[in-house]
C-alpha cells in the first residue's frame, strides 16, 4: 500500500522548537543516544518488513515458472532492466523483437514491442501493440540502411526523425494490412509471441521487484 507523507511547515516549525528549548528546562543525555535509538528502531522495522514481502512473494513466485518463447525465438534480458529482446533466423532474414514497457496508457495489459527483419543490409521496422496477447499494427517504416536502424545512438535516432516515418496505418489499404499482418505471422511474430511476450514481461516485473525488496533490506540492515 503506498503511503503519502503530509508536507511540513518547516518555518513555523523551527520557531515552535526554538520557543521550546528556551522555555523547556536543559536535560543531560548521552550524546546522540535517543535520536541514534531511533532511527535503529525505524530501521529494523523496515528491515523486518522488506524481508516478509520478499519472503512471501518467493513463496508465490515457486508456483511460477519462467515462460518459455515459442519454438525458433531465443530471449535476452539484463538484470535491472525493463526491456528484454527476442531474436530469430529466418532463411536469410535477422529478426530481432525489442520489448519495452507501455507508460502512457493505464492497461496494463497493453506492451510495446518494435520488429526490426533486416536482410541484404536492410531494414523493415514495424511497431505493434500487445493487448491481451494480440497484436496490433502501429507503424510501419523501411530503412535502405540498417545500421541506421539498428543503432541506438542519440544521432542516429535524429537522423531517424528526419526520414519518412511511414503511412498512417488505419488509412492503409484493409488487403494491404492483411498482407503485412501474414508477412509478419509467416516469421512467428503472430499471437503466440505476443502471448509470450505479455507472460514474460510480468514474470521479468517480479524478478525486479524482488530484487529490489531484496535490496532495501540489505541497504537498510
């Protein structure tokens, strides 16, 4: 449960305390005993309760497994990152899926993902959407040069931004999306992916919370 902390009347608040220590008789106390008692008992505190999540999410966690991707797909994550990357070969093609969370919607079973098919030093980029395990065509853009598109670069993405976008999808051509939407089924980005994908994406979410829960606790024991 998250809890909000009210804010402070820090000038108002300094004159109550200073009113106070001039009226309030003076008491000899061993140095920096009662605030360091403190903070020690707030400390152990949140020590007992990161450990206690921690523990029961663990014990939930033994019931899931790590999902597999579908036959012909490998998966990369790197600890402490919310983007993972699926990669594949197909005949003479390179296909990489790049993951990474939806922030401006508030379902969350909606993710992003971005799939780069490169052959003969080209790229096709397409963007979709996952929504409950479908997949759904935002963008389509073809690049002559695919270390352009590859590259994660701050100017390469400028350079990005200068060159045609693509078509606005719904405008398409209901026969032309459907050709796209088999091109792309025919390389295994199809429903089974994006189920994949929406799996994984939670499984890697708990990992991270974990290993944050896991983190507080030894910083604050």
């Amino acid at each position: 449960m998250r809890r909000t902390i009210a804010s402070f009347a820090f000038p108002a608040l300094r004159r109550a305390v200073a009113a106070a220590c001039v009226a309030a008789p003076r008491l000899t106390l061993p140095a920096a005993v009662a605030p360091v008692q403190k903070r020690f008992a707030h400390d152990g505190a949140l020590e007992a309760a990161t450990r206690r999540e921690l523990e029961e999410e663990q014990s939930r966690q033994h019931e899931v497994k790590q999902p597999t991707p579908p036959a012909g797909w490998t998966v990369a994550r790197a600890p402490g990152k919310c983007t993972f990357e699926l990669n594949k070969q197909y005949e003479d093609e390179a296909i990489k899926v790049f993951y990474c969370p939806k922030e401006d919607t508030d379902d969350v079973d909606a993710h992003n993902i971005i799939v780069f098919i490169t052959s003969k030093a080209q790229t096709l980029q397409v963007d979709l959407t996952v929504e409950e395990g479908e997949l759904v065509l935002d963008n389509i853009a073809f690049y002559t040069d695919s270390s352009l598109a590859l590259n994660e670069t701050a100017e390469a993405d400028a350079q990005r931004k200068e060159l045609y976008p693509g078509p606005n999808v719904s405008e398409l051509d209901e026969a032309l999306v459907d050709s796209f939407v088999k091109y792309l089924e025919k390389r295994g980005i199809d429903e089974d992916l994006g189920e994949f994908i929406t799996l994984y994406s939670f499984w890697a979410e708990q990992q991270e919370y974990e290993a944050w829960l896991s983190k507080i606790n030894k910083f604050v024991a």
